[in-house]
C-alpha cells in the first residue's frame, strides 16, 4: 500500500502532515480512480473494500489533503464537491464541463489553440491587476451536456420523475 503512494507521502512528510490510517485509505482509493469522486463516492468505495471509515472522518481527511495540495478539489453546483489526486505533470492538467441538471462532469485535455493563447493572456491580465502570482488555474465551464439539452422534458419546464431518476443513475455512472 505505501509504495502505491510513496510520492504523495513525501510530498505530505514535507509538509508535516502525518499519513493517517483514513488518509492512506483515501488516497489509495483515489489513486486508483480515474474520476473525480465524492466523499460518498469514496464512502462507497471503502465500504466495498471491506474497511469502515465514516463520512465525518471522510470529510477532515480530504479538507486536509487538498490543503496540502495532493488532491485537486472541484466545486459541484449542488454544493457538494469531489476529489482527485494530483499526479504532477502538466499531462493531467484539464478543464471542466459541468452540466447543471445531471451534475456530469466531463473533463477535456485536448485543448483548442485559442483557449491556451486566450488564458495564458488571461492569466497575464489578471495578475497585472492584482499584482498575483499566477501558479495554476482550474477552469469549469457549467450549463446543460448534450443529453440534457436534447432532453424533452427540458424544453418544457415539467421533469417527469422517471426521467430525472434516470439521469441521476447516468450522472453516478459517467461523472468523470
Ligand atoms: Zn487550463
Ligand atoms: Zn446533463
Ligand atoms: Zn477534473
């Protein structure tokens, strides 16, 4: 298990954070994940690994983590979040689509020539104004995903229950 993290753990030991039983739980868990996932999500996951960590603990680890900079938090619109490790690389780097009614989340690297010149222009601007340091960004774009916007029952305002629990099972499933 701890060679399955080894860079994490130097990167924590560093900073004075201390590997805890949930923490190495946790990000063993989200080293295997391609996905982002949510303290639910990584709830499930440990349960189904045969061990218990409770939502409390679940919560206190990643705050933690993401402050420590090893995990990447990504606001939901539902005001949840969800987590991924941080690899390193600018290979994982990647912006965010996030529909407002399923809550998909979907991730794109292959990034147009406009949007890299646009943002590194950006990025120059705003750290002008605020005399900031610019290290990084994250970028989320949110509306509607193709089938929600293909969806009947969007275009007029009625959401037939059926439909709205069938997009919430495609929303666990797809949310990258
Ligand atoms: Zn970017
Ligand atoms: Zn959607
Ligand atoms: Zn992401």
């Amino acid at each position: 298990m701890i060679t399955d993290n080894k860079e994490v753990h130097k990167k924590l030991n560093k900073q004075g954070y201390r590997i805890t039983k949930a923490r190495e739980i946790i990000l063993t868990i989200l080293n295997k994940s391609p996905k982002h996932l949510s303290v639910d999500d990584i709830y499930l996951a440990i349960k189904a690994s045969g061990k218990n960590v409770g939502t409390t603990t679940i919560y206190r680890a990643v705050d933690s983590l993401t402050k420590a900079g090893v995990i990447r938090k990504l606001s939901l619109l539902n005001g949840r979040a969800s987590f991924k490790i941080i690899n390193g690389g600018m290979s994982e780097h990647h912006h965010h689509l996030i529909c407002r009614h399923c809550q998909k989340v979907i991730e794109y690297s292959d990034f147009i020539e406009d949007e890299i010149k646009l943002i590194k222009k950006l990025e120059t601007i705003v750290s002008k104004a605020h005399q900031f340091k610019i290290e990084d960004h994250q970028l989320s774009f949110t509306g509607l995903c193709k089938s929600c916007k293909a969806a009947p029952s969007l275009r007029g305002l009625i959401r037939p229950l059926a439909a709205s629990r069938a997009f919430k099972k495609e929303s666990f499933l797809e949310r990258g």
